[in-house]
C-alpha cells in the first residue's frame, strides 16, 4: 500500500530563506522610463489655453 501523504512529497521551506545569490548575479534596481520632453506643438497649445484663461478672468474682472 503505497503512502499519498502530500507532504512528504513536497521539499520542507528553509526557514532561513533562499540562498544568496552570487556576486555576479546581483538584481538592479529598475528605473522609470524617461519622460519625454513635451512637444513645441504642445507647448504651443499650452500657451494658448493660459492666454484664454487668463483673458477670460480679466473679462469677467472688469465687468
């Protein structure tokens, strides 16, 4: 009669966690990627939608 205790088929965990890596392989951190600088299209219509912000506020100032 054959033993299916799951437990002994599977290794036992090391308590003290997985072993070091070597030097070599040491993990690098990730860096976020570049942010592009914005366009001078987008530049543009940034300035656009602040110049018609602020005229509005400047109309409705004055009335």
């Amino acid at each position: 009669m054959a033993d299916n205790n799951p437990e002994e088929v599977r290794p036992r965990r090391d308590p003290s966690g997985p072993p070091r890596l070597p030097d070599g392989d040491r993990v690098h951190p990730e860096h976020p990627p570049d942010i592009a600088s914005p366009t001078t299209r987008r530049r543009l219509l940034t300035a656009l939608v602040v110049v018609v912000v602020v005229t509005a506020i400047m109309i409705g100032a004055f009335r």
